[in-house]
C-alpha cells in the first residue's frame, strides 16, 4: 500500500455559510425593524450585515475564541501590572464593534438609535458575541454616569467615540473608552444587598467625593476596560462609584486581578476575580442609593441579554437551514423531509418571536430616551424581565436542536470551525448573567406594581385579539394574572405566558398568516416541550421559505 491510495471521495457534506449578507438575507428582522422604526435609513445595517457575515470575521471570531486572553498579574522582574493579552482577532472584532458605535454612540444621537443599534447589536452577534460583553456594559452605564455631571462631561466623549483604542493608557490620552460593571461577589451576586466591599470617604475634587475602596468581586468581566461601575457598602448603605484603572495623576489604581475564569463558552472575553486594594473611586448619585443605579445599568443589560440571544438563535437556524439544504439523507435533500420540516419551521417561529420580543423592547427603550410617553414606560418596565426571561431561556434548547439539525457534524467544534458548538456553550450565559431566571421572574411581579399593566398589555395586544381562538384564551389568562395576586412560585408560568402572547401579537402585525397561526397553534393552544411537534395544519413550506436566505 503506499501512502497516496485514495480510499474515498468527499460527498454529501454541506459547505460553510460565509460570505452572506445577514442583514438583507433576514426577513424576519427587517419586518420587526420596518414595523418598529418605519423610517428607518437602514444603510449602514446593509453594511454591517455583510462586514458580520464575511469570512474574514467568522476568522477572527475563530481566533479570539481559541487563543483565549492571558493574565499577566506581574512583569517579569516582578513589578505588579495586572494586564490581559488578546489576540489581535479580538482587537479586531472590538474595533468594528466600536466602529458600528454598538457601545456609547446612540446615547448621543437622537431619536431611532437604540433601535438600529439594537438590530446591529443582533447582527454583530452572529459574527462574535464574547466581545459585546465590554460593548454591552459600556452602553449600559450611560445612564447612570450622568448622576455624576463632571465624570460624565470628561468621559463621554471617549465613550462614545466609534475608535477603539486598546492600549493601557489614562483616559486622557485614548481615543476611544469602555467600561464595565462590578457587583457580582463571592457571598453574592443576584442578592447585591450582601456585598462587603467597604467605600471610606477620602476627600473631593474635580470629579466629586473621592472614596478609598477595600474588597473583591467575584465576577469582573473585561477587566481591560478603562473603567468601572462598582457597588460598595458605605455607612449609608450599598452605593455606586465610578472606578477608573489609571487615577487623575497617571499612576495606575489599586485593582488587582487575582486570576481569569475558566468558562464554558464565552471564550473571547476575559472574564475576572478582582480585588480593590484602597483603589480609588468617586460616587455616581446619592450614598445608600446604588440600588436604583444598577438597576439603571440591568435594564440596559438585559435588552442585551435578549437581543444577543435572539442574534444567535438567527445564527443557529441559518447554519441548520444552510446544513439541511445540502445534506441528503435517505434520497432527499433534509429539508425536503416531512418531519425535518416541522424542526425547522419550529425553530424558524422561535427565533423569528424572539427577534420581535426583542426588537420590541427596544423600541420601548428608544421612546422613553428620547421622550414621554406613558405607555411605553410601563412597557419597557414589564417588556424587560419578559424578554429577558424567556428569550434566554429559549436559547440552550433551540442551541441543541439546531446542532441536531447537523447531525454529528454539529457536536464537533475542529479547532473553532464548527461554530454550532460554540454557540451551543454561549447560549446559557445570556440566561444566567444579568439576573438569572428567576430574578427576572419575580422582577415581573415587582414590574406589576408600577402601573396598570394589564391596560397596557390589552392595549398592546388589540391588534390580534379575535385573531385566534388560543390567542384570545391566553389573553383572558395572562390579564387574570396580572392581578397582582400572582405567587412567587408561579412567576416563571406568568412571564412566560406573557411573553408568548406579546409575541403572538407582534407576530400578527409584521410577520404571515403561517407564522402567526402555527405560533398560536404550537405555543398557545399546546404548550409543546420538544421542537418539531407543530400540528398538523402548519403551513411548514411558507415558514421555512420565509426563514432562507433571500
Ligand atoms: C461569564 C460571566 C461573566 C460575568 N461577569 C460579571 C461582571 O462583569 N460583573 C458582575 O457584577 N457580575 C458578573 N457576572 C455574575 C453574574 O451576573 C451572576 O453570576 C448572576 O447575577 C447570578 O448571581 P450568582 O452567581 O451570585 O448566583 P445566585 O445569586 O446565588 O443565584 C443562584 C440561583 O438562585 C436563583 N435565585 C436567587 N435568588 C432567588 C430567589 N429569591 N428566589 C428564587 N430563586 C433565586 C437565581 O435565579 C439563580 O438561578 C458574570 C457571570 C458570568 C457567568
């Protein structure tokens, strides 16, 4: 035998989905974008979709994700520095993510921008979610940094410059900022109320009330970023200090990186155990009051959670129906088979609903940014725990049965090609981070008390009622449990059941007939625990044609 005897021939395998346009190439998404924001220039969502769908980033998400980032707590004659090493594929996807100004930039333009910003957001996911991590977080300290007049006048200008700017430098001298978020603490992270890190007061200038900060956080992720949000304990209760990495004097602050964490997925970003050695921070808003400026910041954070999941299920389902439509099994293509249909067009329904759910919220966010408006207040209050709740919760389910869609090909990774797996390992974080299930079960009920909820929900939902009998009983259903009366073990049921009549109802205003009626059928008459298991009657054919490429 010698070594050149060819033993088989390469067939029936699919081929890569790259070099696709994943903006235009989504219906789903541009009908909840022209249904949400008629007016719309989406120009520049052209652009990113086909930049996020390119080979040349999928390459880049492949290297940032297998040459993970390295600590280095000290240089090598032992002076401290506390600094993470990236592979330039990580720099790269962190500077188109800037350039596409998915962090600080709609807080500085006007009316629409969290909406665009939200659908890029998504798109941007499909091609790497690990780096909006720092993305994420420096959009959503917008918010709160304006409780303190002079930091927010130094910093905006770098936070909501589109350059990324990666060296470890003053504020002063970068052309581009990020920022992240510390609360999470080994005692504690969904109950903040428990955290020890200790503020002492420690003078005042330019930028307020200084404090010397003593304690850890369990959780710090992109510790790279130029600066934090942190919550500390001061004698008036939990309190929230804005803590940069360089001081005003251009030394370096007193944040230690104790090590990185070993994650599941989540590859590219660095995720960290930290300690504040007396580090320096000043005070954003009132002491005792950290509570409500975190909170601030979550809500930014958990649209995130939601679109970003919405974005890879879009990414799961494209790459099955791209698998599907190549593969042949038992003398058809796959996606000609009856019964892989069904999967399809199942998974189809959940991402193009969770696009919806997601989009919506955004919009609620896009409104009250930019103005009054009652309704959309209350909405975006009650829409955030949903989305959040329900989309992520969606996510590892509809992760694994995309994968399936793949057969064994879909479980193996090759050195980062096969990106199923990858979002497979994503898909629980979104869940978990930001408040996990039932935190934001129970923060619906807390949402309940803020407003007449149920006229916002029968008014939000008018355009579908009568259109389906299911739809109409879960109506009836979901206001009864608006009450107020709703028990704390049966949350999870009532944000659940809301979130799917709410995209019940989005569906019927921009999406088919077929999606909104084997939705009803599949989600609100028969709550089914597999995928694949819509009714008879569905109109599978016009489902999955819709969720192709075009
Ligand atoms: C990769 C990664 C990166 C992260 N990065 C950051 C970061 O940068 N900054 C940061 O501050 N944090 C970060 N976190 C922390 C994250 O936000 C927390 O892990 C999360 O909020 C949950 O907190 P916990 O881990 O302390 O779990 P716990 O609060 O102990 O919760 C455990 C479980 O109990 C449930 N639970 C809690 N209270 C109740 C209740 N009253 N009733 C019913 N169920 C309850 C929760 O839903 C959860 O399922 C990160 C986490 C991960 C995994």
């Amino acid at each position: 035998m010698t070594a050149d005897v060819v033993t088989h021939e390469v067939l029936n395998q699919s081929t890569p989905l790259a070099d696709v346009n994943l903006y235009s190439g989504n219906r789903a998404l541009r009908d909840a974008l022209r249904f949400n924001a008629p007016a719309l220039d989406d120009a520049a969502l052209v652009a990113l979709g086909a930049e996020a769908g390119s080979s040349a980033m999928q390459r880049d998400a492949r290297l940032a994700n297998t040459f993970s980032p390295q600590l280095k707590t000290h240089d090598r004659f032992g002076h401290r520095i506390d600094q993470v090493e990236f592979h330039p594929s990580y720099h790269a996807l962190m500077a188109r993510a800037m350039h596409h100004g998915l962090h600080g930039t709609p807080w500085s333009r006007g009316a629409g921008a969290h909406i665009e910003r939200a659908a890029a957001f998504m798109l941007f996911t499909e091609a790497e979610p690990s780096v909006l991590c720092p993305i994420s977080m420096s959009y959503a300290v917008m918010p709160a940094l304006r409780s303190n007049a002079a930091l927010h006048a130094d910093w905006s200008p770098g936070l909501t410059s589109t350059q990324y700017d990666e060296r470890f430098l003053p504020f002063d001298q970068k052309a581009g900022l990020t920022m992240g978020m510390g609360m999470t603490e080994k005692q504690g992270g969904s109950d903040v109320r428990a955290n020890t890190t200790r503020a002492e007061p420690d003078g005042r200038d330019d930028w307020g009330v200084r404090y010397r900060l003593t304690g850890h956080k369990w959780f710090f992720s992109a510790p790279m970023c130029d600066a934090f949000l942190v919550l500390a304990q001061t004698p008036a209760g939990l309190s929230c200090f804005f803590l940069p990495r360089w001081l005003p004097d251009g030394t370096v602050n007193a944040l230690r990186i104790q090590r990185l964490k070993h994650k599941l997925g989540n590859q590219a970003n660095a995720s960290s155990e930290v300690e504040f050695h007396g580090a320096a921070a000043w005070r954003i808003g009132d002491e005792g009051r950290g509570i409500p400026q975190i909170l601030a910041m979550g809500a930014m954070t958990r649209l995130d959670c939601a679109l970003g999941t919405a974005g890879l299920m879009r990414q799961a389902l494209s790459i099955a129906l791209q698998h599907t439509s190549q593969r042949q099994a038992f003398g058809k293509r796959l996606i000609d088979q009856p019964l892989m249909q069904n999967v399809l067009a199942d998974l189809a329904l959940e991402s193009e609903a969770a696009t919806a759910l997601a989009l919506r919220l955004a919009r609620a966010v896009d409104r009250t940014e930019n103005g009054h408006d009652e309704h959309e207040s209350l909405m975006r209050r009650v829409l955030t725990p949903i989305a959040k709740f329900w989309i992520c919760k969606r996510g590892s389910a509809f992760a694994q049965e995309a994968m399936e869609c793949l057969g064994g090909n879909g479980y193996v990774e090759e050195q980062g090609e096969g990106v199923m797996a990858r979002i497979y390992r994503e898909m629980p974080l979104n869940s978990i981070w930001e408040g996990a299930g039932n935190i934001m079960a129970l923060d619906l009920l807390r949402a309940l008390r803020g407003g007449p909820v149920a006229d916002a929900l029968a008014h939000e939902t008018a355009p579908a009622q009568g259109a389906h009998p299911a739809f109409d009983a879960m109506l009836a259903r979901v206001l009864h449990g608006l009450d107020g009366a709703t028990e704390e073990a049966q949350a999870r049921r009532l944000a659940r059941d809301t979130a799917l009549l709410l995209q019940a109802a989005l569906l019927r205003q921009h999406s088919t007939d077929a999606v909104f009626t084997a939705f009803c059928a599949s989600r609100l008459a028969d709550a089914s625990d597999v995928f694949g298991a819509l009714p008879a009657g569905c109109d599978l054919n016009a489902i999955v044609a819709r969720a192709q490429f075009h």
